[in-house]
C-alpha cells in the first residue's frame, strides 16, 4: 500500500488487526529517487561546524546522495 504521509503509513503499521490477516511486509525492492529521509538531509543544508565550506557541503551532499563512492571535485 502507499500512504500520502508517514503519519498514515506509522498509523497503520501500529494498527492491530482483529479477525483478519496483517500486512506481509515485502522484501526492499530498488526504486530510481531518493527516500524521505534523504530528501530531508539534502534540505537542511545545516553545517557541521562554523566555516564549513560549500565545498564542504557539496561533499557531504554527494555523500549522502551516493554513499561508499569516491566523491569528484565540485570543479571540473
């Protein structure tokens, strides 16, 4: 099922059923975006420490966008 909010999919998944079977929970499948919790990250654009550089952020961006992979420079 999809839900328009997390708050209907947290509502939901707490909900006890009675007298009818509860949703199987399917095994992850790939999908092309980013999570909602990713998009979240990528929006707060908040800084580790004072006199963080865009440099800085563009890493930690791409980081979190593609994690475990060589980050290129922001500069060709």
């Amino acid at each position: 099922m999809s839900f328009d909010s997390q708050d209907l999919l947290t509502s939901h998944s707490r909900e006890e059923e009675v007298g009818t079977e509860r949703c199987r929970v399917k095994p992850k499948r790939a999908f092309d975006g980013i999570t909602p919790e990713t998009e979240l990250l990528l929006k707060s654009r908040k800084k580790d420490h004072k006199g963080q550089s865009e440099a800085e952020l563009w890493k930690k961006m791409y980081r979190t966008l593609f994690p475990g992979e060589i980050v290129p420079s922001p500069c060709k």
